[in-house]
C-alpha cells in the first residue's frame, strides 16, 4: 500500500488549458479510486436514510460504486451513480465549510460541474467550477481514511484519482 506523502508548497502548478480535456465516453460507467487507498477501495454512497453521503469503501460489485461522467460545458462533467441514477449528482454541500462532498438533486449549479484534469500516469484532479483549481477532491488522512473532501490542492496522494473505465459487475484484479 502507498503511504500518503504531503509536499506542502505555495505553489499551485499542476493544470494547464490542455489538461482538462479529458475524454470520457458518456455512455460508459467507472470506478473512482485514489492512489491514496488503491484501487480495492472506490468511492461509493453510503446506503442508509439520507442515501446521498460518499465514502471510499471496499470495491465491490454495487450500483453505487458505478459513475457515469455526462460532460458539461466548459469542459467539466457531472458525476452521477447507477444507483441514483441522473435525478442526483455528486456536489458540494454549501454551509460554512463549503468542503463536504454530497449526492443531492441535479441542478444547474457549479458545486455540480466537476473539472477532470490529467496528472500523468492514470491518474486525474477532480474540482469544481464552484470552488475552482485551488480546492481538490481528497481523502481525509484520518483514522478511517474514507471521507472525501474538497482541500487545498497539493501533490498528495488522496488528490490523486484513477477513473478506470468499468463494465458493470466487472472485477478489479487483487481486490
């Protein structure tokens, strides 16, 4: 297992215009993993109550570890479950902290259009339009290490996405 490593610098340097052009395909479903946890955890939503609070969480054959990514304009996508289907999509919650990720109803809203920006090697920075490049999608570094975050962009491990494209009810080899 990779050990999380933090470099703390001032400066941000890791997107470019040429970057976010990613492609992927609308149609298709994906497993989201960090290089923090690997790949046998996927970020899922949690099936309780409210069923709208993401967790990485062992990966398993489930709809809520199925993503599909519908592209937006501008470059960004929205992220939404099989499970939930495109009624609700990942965004953030916006109270005081404005940093917890959350799968509520699909508005038009920029907490809702995620930027996907290449890091090199599989791996990809999610953002948003709402908080913009400075802010990442990560892992709490935490007693669980489970909870999703927007934080301040850093050359960590838990920023660090692979987006593996999946076919439902497809293995992930050593999971």
């Amino acid at each position: 297992m990779l050990r999380r490593l933090i470099y703390w610098t001032p400066v941000l340097f890791f997107v470019s215009s040429t970057a976010s052009a990613q492609s992927f395909d609308p149609n298709a479903w994906y497993r989201l993993s960090t290089r923090f946890q690997g790949e046998c955890k996927s970020l899922d939503i949690v099936n309780d109550a409210n069923d709208n609070r993401p967790l990485l969480e062992r990966t398993a054959d489930i709809s809520g570890q199925y993503w599909r990514l519908t592209p937006l304009p501008g470059g960004h996508y929205r992220l939404t479950t099989l499970w939930q289907g495109t009624g609700r999509s990942l965004g953030i919650l916006n109270d005081a902290t404005a940093d917890q990720p959350i799968l509520e109803a699909t508005e038009n809203i920029t907490g809702q259009y995620w930027r996907i920006d290449s890091l090199g090697n599989g791996y990809h920075r999610l953002t948003t339009l709402w908080q913009g490049t400075a802010r990442s999608l990560d892992i709490l570094n935490d007693a669980q290490d489970n909870k999703p975050r927007l934080r301040p962009s850093s050359n960590i491990s838990g920023q660090q996405w692979r987006i593996r494209q999946v076919q439902l009810g497809q293995k992930i080899p050593g999971c």
